[in-house]
C-alpha cells in the first residue's frame, strides 16, 4: 500500500494497547487469547510463561440458559420449545427496538453482557429496562445463538448451505426451503421464530437502516459454522446469502410445514 496510507497504520504490541485508541471492555477476547499475549510477555523478558491450570468444565446448572443445547433447555423449562432468552430478547425488540438504526450492528459492555448471562444462567429475572441500553438484549439474542454448541442450523446443513451459490437465481429459494425441511423438528421450530422476527425487523428498514442484506451479515455465522476450525472468509458469502433469502422469503420458505406445538 501507499506511504500515505503507511502512515495512518498505527502498529501495537500487546492487546492492551488497544485502550487508547478504542472502548477495549467492548471487546469479547477469548480466554486463550489473552493467556497466549501474556506469555508473550515473559518470552520477551527471556523467561518462561508460568503454567496456568486450566479447571475442569464445571456441569451445567439446571437453569443454565448459554452453552447447552435446546434440549436441555427445553427439558430444563417444561417443554418449552422456545428458549427463554430468545423469547424474552425478542419480545423486548418487538416492543421496543424495531426503530432503532443499526439494531445488532452496535456493541454493548462485554462485562453487563457477562453480568445479564450470569442472572439467566442462575435462573433470575432480567429486566432490560434497568439497563438504559436497546443494544444489550440485542446482543444478549445474538450470543446466545453463537454459543450454542451446536448452531442452530446444524453441522449438517453447512456444506448444503455452503452450495447455495451454484444454484441458479431463481432457484435459490426452492433451494433454501428443501435444506430448511431437513431440520430437526426443535431446531425449525426456533430457527422459524427467529427469522420471523428478523424479517419483521427487515420490514422497518426505513427507520433502523437493518435490510435483510443487513441482517444476513450480522446473523450469518451465528446461525451456521463449520463442525471444525471456522468459517474461510469464501464461505461467507453463500453463508450470508443464505441467511438473507431466508429473511427476505420467510413467507415462502416457512408457509408449508407445520410442527406439532409450534
């Protein structure tokens, strides 16, 4: 690139030098991340990292809401098919945030994200009003769904999906429902409440700017991701194109199964 360029590069060696120059408490760094840049630390000083005891998993709790699959969720709220959280952020979004510009394209404080977890892990009642913040059940919706161990969309739907781009145009939506019909009975159940919501989300994109296209960039790999590693930066696209017709025709996609309970 250009000198001129060059020179508007800043260049940083430790994580926390990020503090000048953003809101680093906004940032969701992985707990490996941050072990291996303080290693780091000692190997420049010419010493050796101390040994950090990893403990073991600890069992879920029986009201844990992040982390664990919709069945144990489901077993855990009387048959509820409709995990707490999603219901609860949803409702919040419907009544409150439809208008918002850039609904889930904002961050909120990685530490009332942890604290907001916690009371649904623990069982106990959050209320978003406290917090003064559109943005945190927002991003409390999209967490959930990444944290899933398995995406809601399953492992086995990911190269179907990935395939989405040699279809032909006008075929993608006929496409994109016959992946759909192989859903799980819960996961379509969910997946169908989600999108529902973001196509209503999609719909008032004169007011919070979010179109479908919009959307399909921020929900795309919360939906989907590959069973090993991460997603290539290739696979995006027919991920995010995916996600996007999804949205768009969620009549159409959506309007021919029907599940007991739904």
């Amino acid at each position: 690139f250009s000198h001129k360029f060059g020179k508007k590069i800043t260049y940083l060696n430790y994580l926390s030098d990020l503090r000048e120059h953003l809101k680093y408490d906004q940032l969701n760094i992985p707990q490996e991340v941050i072990r291996y840049v303080e290693s780091l630390k000692y190997i420049q000083k010419g010493k050796l990292p101390p040994v950090v005891k990893v403990p073991p998993p600890r069992p879920p709790l029986p009201t844990q809401q992040f982390g664990v699959s919709l069945q144990y969720i489901k077993d855990k709220n009387k048959g509820e098919l409709i995990p707490p959280v999603m219901k609860e952020t949803v409702s919040y979004l419907k009544r409150k945030g439809l208008h918002v510009e850039g609904l889930f394209r904002r961050s909120a404080s990685i530490q009332t994200i942890k604290d907001v977890q916690k009371l649904y892990n623990q069982g106990k009642s959050v209320n978003f009003d406290d917090y003064h913040d559109i943005h945190i059940p927002a991003v409390i919706l999209k967490t959930f769904l990444r944290e899933l161990p398995q995406p809601l969309l399953t492992f086995d739907c990911y190269d179907h999906i990935l395939g989405i781009t040699s279809v032909e145009s006008s075929l993608r939506v006929t496409r994109c429902k016959q992946i759909i019909q192989g859903l799980p009975e819960h996961n379509y159940i969910v997946l169908k409440y989600l999108i529902c919501f973001l196509h209503m989300v999609s719909q008032e994109s004169i007011y919070n700017r979010m179109t479908a296209s919009s959307l399909a960039c921020v929900f795309g790999l919360n939906l989907i991701w590959p069973s090993k590693g991460t997603a290539s930066l290739s696979a995006l696209v027919p991920l995010n194109l995916f996600t996007e017709l999804l949205i768009d025709f969620y009549t159409n996609i959506f309007n021919s199964r029907t599940v007991p309970g739904e």
